[in-house]
C-alpha cells in the first residue's frame, strides 16, 4: 500500500469515494475514526467527515458541528475533504457543503487560523475573515494535469504560508497569509 511508504505521521479523513457502498465502514477498519482529535507540537488538528454514503455532496451535520464546538481551540487545524467556499475553474458549483455557513461560522468564531480541504482536486487558498482555507490539488491523479500537486505549509501566530508544488513542472505557487 502507497500510503504505507509515508514515514513521517499522516491523518486520514474520509471523501465521498470512500463512503460509498458501506465503504465508510471500511475506513474505519482500515484507518480507524471518520472524526477525531490529535495534538501534534503546538496544534490541535481536528479531522472531520463531510462524507455521506451514496452521494457526493458534502455535509458535516449538527451532531458533528457540535462535537466541533466543543474541540475547537485557536490552535485548531481543521481539515476534511469537502471544500467550504467555491473554487475557481472547476466548473458549475454543486458539492461544496451543504452546511458550509455554519461551519464557517463555528470556525470564524474560535478564531481557527487554518483549514485543509480537497474534492476539487485544484489548488487554491481563501482568506475567510481571519482564516485561512488551503483547498489541495491531487498529488497522485495524473489526468489532473497542471493540478497534479501537493502543499508544503508552514503556520504559526501570525501567518500561514501555503505553497503549492506542481509534481510535473515543479512550479511552486506561494500563498503568503497573514492572520
Ligand atoms: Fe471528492
């Protein structure tokens, strides 16, 4: 397995792909919690499910925005697989979350500084009052062409850097965010 050959720490969320055909029971036996909490150094990083069996729209849902509230901290980084504003170039907008306004919201709130997302499989980072949202391009899909890439991130109290390294052109494309 690919992801066997990472050798620094990873966590793993769930996407829509996975959730399909009682596939979320899978990852729980494969990769363990859809959700959780992990302290790592001086952050908190908080995983979310926004998978939903059967369809590819995102959604975090009440019971999981609660758990949220009650985990979130102002060291929180927040990551799960729907993106939470659009992304440019990606066509007709259809499965940002369905609940994004409320995530937005508890997450503006607590003050988070950074949020991880993906689906869109293009690079891009908004600036949310004062958070930032880093939505990755693919790092291992090769019809995605320029957007094959992965992000290199540094964050700390005052900025976060995000930059996006292209895997065929290695072009890298640095986003520089004060918050
Ligand atoms: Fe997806």
């Amino acid at each position: 397995m690919e992801l066997k050959k990472i050798q620094s720490p990873y966590l793993i969320v769930p996407g829509n792909h996975d959730s399909r055909h009682e596939g979320y029971k899978k990852f729980e036996e494969f990769f363990g919690k859809r959700f959780f909490v992990k302290e790592m150094e001086d952050y908190r990083f908080i995983g979310l499910d926004s998978s939903e069996p059967d369809i590819d729209e995102g959604r975090i849902g009440r019971a999981q925005l609660e758990w949220l509230q009650q985990h979130l901290s102002p060291q929180s980084v927040v990551f799960l697989h729907h993106h939470l504003v659009p992304i440019p170039y990606t066509g007709r907008e259809r499965n940002v979350l369905v609940d994004a306004g409320e995530a937005l919201k508890i997450l503006d709130m607590h003050r988070v500084p950074l949020v991880l997302s993906g689906h869109k499989h293009v690079p891009w980072v908004w600036k949310v009052n004062n958070t930032v949202v880093s939505t990755a391009g693919t790092v291992s899909c090769e019809r995605t062409g320029s957007n094959q890439s992965f992000d290199i991130i540094e964050l700390n109290e005052k900025k976060v850097v995000v930059e996006k390294v292209s895997i065929k052109t290695k072009n890298k494309q640095k986003y520089e965010v004060e918050i």
